[in-house]
C-alpha cells in the first residue's frame, strides 16, 4: 500500500497486530431503529468486550456500505476494526438496501437526514464516519451538513464531485430485473444470468447476497426495490454540494482511494482539499472495491489514522 506524500501516515509503535485473537466479539442480533422521517434503519453493533476501561462509548464507528450492498459487506472489516481500536462499530442498512424500510427517494440528502437521524436517536456523539462509493458521498454529505457532531470521516474511492458512474451499475440493474422476470427458483440460475453482465465471480456474488426466496413461490426475489434504485443511479453520480467556499468540514478525513480505480482521480484531489483542508490521502493498490479486494491493507491505514485520533 502506497500513502501519497501529503498524506503520510505514521506508524505507532504500540498498534494492535492483525494476527487473529481470541477474543470473543459481542455482535448483537441485527436490530432496527425507526426515524422521525418515516424511514427505519437496520443495523449491527460490533463491539469488543475487553475494551479499554473509561474509554469514550460516545466516539463510535459508523459504517456505511455502497449501492447494492447491505451491513453483512462490512460484518468482517468492521469486527477488526472494533477489536483493534476498542470502539464499537456500528454497521448500517441505508434505506433501499439491507433489512432496512424502501422509498421511492434515494438522493445524498436523504441518505444523509437518516444517518444523521440514527445518530441522533442512539445519541453517538464524535462519531468516526467511514462509507464506501455510495456510503462515502453519504458520509461526505454528513459532515459537510454539519448537522450532527463528527469526530472524523474516511470515504473510501469516491469524490465530492458530480460524476457519472461507471455503466456496469445499469447493467447490474437490467440483469436484477431479468432475473425476477425469470422465475429462477435456484442461486445457481441466477449466477448464470448475471454472468451475462459481469464476468468476476465475487462482484457477481456480492450482488446475489440480496437474493432471498420468496415463501410462497419459491422463486428468488432481490429484497432491494430494483426499479427504486434503477431511478436513482443519475442521483447517486451527483453530489449536493457544489460550492467547497459555502461549505466545509475542517476535521480529521481520511480518503482512501483504489489506485485500480477511476473513482477519485489526481485532478480531483484539489477539490477534496478544498472540501476537506485536512485530509490526508491513502493509496490501495486495488479496484474500486478497496475493502473486499485488499481487506489488510485498509485496515492498517485505518487502524493509524483513527489511532492518531485517539492520542
């Protein structure tokens, strides 16, 4: 992994070592919480239970997944991260996604009213933002609404700017659509449908992860409103901010960028920087799906940023 030279992130002698524990994780049953905008947000909690005495219950992690995923994207990263920075991590179903409540509005300003609702509910205070593609415009929107209190903020591969999304997001929408048009009552037939769209098998898997049989049919359905989120994949190349001089977060950011990847490219970093004056940029040498593709390398960037945080 490559740190870009503005954004140099030091090693600490005292960080937590990746190799597995023993530690026995406390994860909570997946719960909901009902929002004052009608909309009820699903979630896990991560938490490790031999965390440091008086450390601050009210400096959380909140994670946000990207378009078409769920909370079970995040379960793995998000037990590391709560075991090696004794934080709780909060993983989250936005709206149309997950276990969480459907509507017809999916747009940056409303993903970011409910995060910041869920927050103000369970009373998270200096939370710890991190959202992939679609989370992390969420997140981004978040602290420059400046509405709830924000600790620190790492998007990971995506930008404060408007830009299209690559077109394999619309093909993934018409190959959804064919698959419940089919009837497929197997995985298997479903697999073989969207391998006429999209030949890696793990992307082709996260997508059939929203897969569930119906109980009368028996025919698999996507438990996401496809033709919600087919409507809003123009709204998710936007951004609500246009102007960095009438809107700023001047806290912590990481932005973790997948050098594989066309989402945040060199010519964007200024105006990340001038959203964002105090983010530090981390390279990862993968697609744009940093996470799954190089899970080790994300979490030690993360483990030191949030680390510096914490002393």
């Amino acid at each position: 992994m490559m740190f870009a030279r503005r954004a140099l992130l030091r090693s600490h002698t005292n960080r937590i070592a990746c190799s597995p524990t023993r530690t026995a994780f406390v994860n909570r049953a997946y719960s909901s919480t009902p929002l004052s905008n009608g909309t009820t947000l699903a979630y896990d909690v991560h938490e490790a239970p031999d965390a440091a005495p008086g450390s601050n219950p009210n400096a959380p992690i909140v994670f946000i997944h990207g378009l078409f995923g769920s909370k079970k994207n995040n379960r793995s990263i998000s037990r590391a991260l709560a075991r090696d920075l004794k934080r709780p991590v909060y993983a989250i179903d936005t709206r149309n996604h997950g276990e969480s409540s459907h509507d017809p509005r999916h747009d940056y300003t409303a993903l970011a009213e409910d995060v910041e609702l869920f927050l103000q509910e369970h009373k998270l205070e200096k939370s710890a933002l991190i959202g992939h593609s679609m989370g992390a415009k969420t997140a981004m929107t978040i602290a420059l609404r400046n509405k709830v209190s924000i600790g620190s903020l790492i998007p990971i591969d995506n930008a404060p700017v408007d830009a299209a999304l690559k077109s394999d997001f619309g093909k993934y929408v018409q190959a959804m659509k064919r698959i419940e048009e089919a009837g497929c009552k197997r995985q298997s037939d479903a697999d073989a449908i969207l391998a006429e769209y999209e030949d890696s098998l793990p992307i082709r898997q996260f997508l059939l992860t929203n897969l569930v049989r119906d109980p009368e049919t028996g025919t698999q359905k996507f438990r996401i409103p496809i033709k919600y989120l087919g409507s809003a994949l123009d709204n998710m190349a936007d951004f609500p901010f246009k102007d960095p001089d009438q809107a700023r977060y001047n806290g912590p950011t990481l932005v973790v960028r997948g050098t594989k990847s066309h989402y945040i490219a060199d010519e964007m970093l200024p105006t990340i920087g001038r959203f964002f004056p105090k983010f530090q940029l981390a390279d990862v040498e993968a697609g744009h799906w940093v996470v799954s593709e190089k899970p080790e390398d994300f979490r030690k960037a993360v483990v030191d940023f949030l680390s510096q945080e914490q002393d």
